[in-house]
C-alpha cells in the first residue's frame, strides 16, 4: 500500500497526505483495544517513568510481568498457572513446541494443512503450508501435517507424538472454525496416548472470538495455551502458558532450558495488563459477536461475496470472483478503508477491526465496503 503513516487514534489511521481510513484488521489482530487507547497510554507512561529493561527475563521480580501473569492465570482454568512471556507469536511457539518435547521426552510434532504459526525455523516447520516452507528445507523433523476437522487423521496421533498444535479457528485459512465433534474426538485421542494439545490462540484470543480465549466456547483446556498480538496492546508481548509442573521441566537438565533477553519487557507487561482491563472492563467481549453479526448482516447478499464465514468480530469475506481480489483492495484504500486478505485464501478478505469499534463506524465502514464492491461489480 506505500501508505507513509503519520498518526493513528482508535478504529482510524491518518496518512502524511492528510487521508484518514478505517483500520479493519486491526493491525493484524493486535489492535483490539484501538490505536493508542487513553488507559493503555497511561500504563506505558506510568511505566517508562520507573524503569525500562533491567536483566534477562526471570532474574529479577518485575511489577509489570507478576502483575499480568497473575491476572491471566486468574482469568485461565486452574492448570494454565504458569506464564513464560516472550516477545512474539512465533517465539512464544517455539517456547511451547520445547515445552512439549522436553515434558513428553517425545519428538513428533503433529499440526494441521492451512494452519499458521509464525514463520521462524521452528514455528514455520508446523505451518500448514507447503509453498511457504519449501525455500528454507531442512526444518524440523517429526513433523506432521493433517487435515483439519478430517476424523479419518487422527489415526496418525500416537505415542510417538509429543503434541498436536491447534488453533480452534483457523484464521489465516479464511476463519475456519473447528467441528466440536473434531475436537471431541481430537482430545479423546490425545488424552488416550498421552500426547499434549498446544492451542494457538495468538489472532483469534484476547476477545476476538466473543470469548476471551477462544478454546472457551467448547468444553476442553488445553495443555499449553499460546497468546501474542492483542496481549501487548499495541506494544510487542508473546506468552506460552501451561501448568507449573510442566514449566518447570524447562528449568533443569539444562538450566537455561528457555531463556530470553527482552521477553516480558516491563513497558509491554505494563501496556498488556491496562489493555487487559479495558477489554474486561468496557465488556468488548460481550459486544464482539454482537458486531460481527452487525458486520455480516449488513455485507451478506451482495452479488460480489460469495461466501462469509465469522468467528465473533472476525470474518472471512470470499470473493465471487478472484481475480478481483486486486481491484478490490484499492477500491477499498480509495474509499479509506484498510482491508487484508488471508494468506492461504488469497480471494477472501479479512475484516477484524478493533473491538471498540461503534454501530455507527460499523455503519460508516459497510457503506464504504459496499460501494467498493459495488465498483468491482461493474
């Protein structure tokens, strides 16, 4: 888009030249609580003015990062009681595949075809994509992938697999969400061979899904859970939560089993946690399936869309036609809105604006979406 950005300020992003756009995606996925939220600006303030960076994550007891931990494991089933913040989506699913392997002394890592994970060594040897691994072979070994929601692949979960890494909607193949049969099934397998369920929930947790973790709209917790993007606020924050027991394997034989420099930063910790408490307190989670319907309601029928799939106040918009998928995005930049597509789903367009997004800026951003699909119509 070669957009030169000079500001941004809740659901709108101002250019240098003076244009104003809606945000619908939200910078993918991190932007829940809006751009620069006054409460989440008051943290980092508050913040900068005690300290910044002290040592490596873990060797002092900093404010910020106790003070989140505790509130996200307040929030979290009973056996999610341990946090290990890290920078990032992708680091925090290395952190979590280690985890797994070192807890199990198992090596197979079973993930799922259209599945999205990061895209470092280890995170983009379980991505479920074959064009966009291929240029960096050899990745990981022991690791396979399966069709999501296909009962006939569980077969392939045995007690050589360490862990299956989930993620109960998957985003960037267009917002597929899981079959609760599947997941029945998927767990009833795990729990059978003693194999862990990493669930990813770094796009669709912090609220998105109208929950405030995503596995929560089904009766199952997983054994590690895996945040990042709207966990920061705005400022760069991953996590791999799971129990204590678990955690502390990571802690002997070696020593260091994980470690990280900036992981947990204080600002970021700091910037989460106000973030945190706004999505709780201004009941952001409640309203996202409320407009995501709103969303859907308003966009379904046009002759342009031939599908729309929604996960709370995410949605997958698919084209009728594919090869518009060009002009729609700059009719849509002309109309002043930023949209993205899917990486796997290149016809399907990503709407999942921040959360405090209003009726009336749903309103504004559907009359736009609608004359730019309009325009792509004629």
């Amino acid at each position: 888009m070669a957009l030169e950005i000079d500001k941004a300020e809740g659901i709108y992003i101002y250019a240098k030249s003076g244009e104003k756009y809606i945000d619908l995606v939200s910078g993918i996925a991190v932007s829940n609580t809006g751009h620069r939220h006054p409460k989440v600006l008051e943290a980092i303030r508050d913040q900068l003015d005690r300290f910044l960076h002290l040592n490596v994550y873990g060797e002092f007891i900093q404010s910020p990062q106790v003070h989140l931990a505790e509130r996200l494991t307040g929030l979290l089933p009973e056996k999610l009681d341990s946090v290990y913040f890290v920078n990032s989506g992708s680091e925090a699913i290395e952190g979590a595949l280690k985890l797994a392997k070192r807890f199990t002394g198992r090596t197979e890592i079973i993930s799922f075809i259209d599945s999205y994970h990061g895209s470092t060594q280890g995170s983009l040897s379980i991505m479920g994509n074959e064009t966009l691994k291929n240029s960096f072979r050899p990745l990981l070994p022991d690791v396979c992938s399966i069709e999501f929601n296909n009962y006939c692949h569980l077969e392939k979960i045995s007690t050589r697999t360490a862990c299956v890494v989930l993620e109960i909607v998957q985003a960037e193949a267009g917002i597929v969400l899981i079959e609760e049969y599947f997941l029945h099934q998927l767990k009833r397998r795990c729990a059978r061979n003693g194999v862990l369920i990493i669930v990813d929930d770094v796009q669709m947790g912090m609220g998105r899904t109208g929950k405030l973790f995503s596995f929560e709209h089904y009766d199952f917790t997983p054994d590690i859970l895996v945040l990042a993007k709207a966990l920061g606020a705005g400022m760069p924050l991953g996590a791999f939560i799971a129990s204590k027991k678990m955690m502390d394997t990571l802690a002997y034989k070696p020593e260091l089993g994980h470690i990280t420099t900036f992981g947990g930063h204080p600002v970021s910790c700091a910037a989460g946690l106000a973030g945190l408490e706004v999505i709780l307190s201004e009941e952001l989670i409640s309203l996202a399936d409320v407009k995501g319907k709103k969303f859907s309601e308003k966009l379904s029928g046009h002759p342009a869309i031939a599908d729309i799939r929604r996960a709370g106040l995410a949605l997958g918009l698919d084209l009728a036609c594919a090869e518009k998928r060009g002009q729609f995005m700059e009719e849509a930049l002309k109309q002043g809105l930023i949209i993205d597509w899917y990486l796997f789903r290149p016809a399907t367009f990503r709407i999942a604006p921040p959360l405090t997004i209003t009726d009336d800026e749903i309103d504004q951003a559907c009359i736009k979406l609608l004359r730019a699909l309009d325009l792509i119509s004629q």
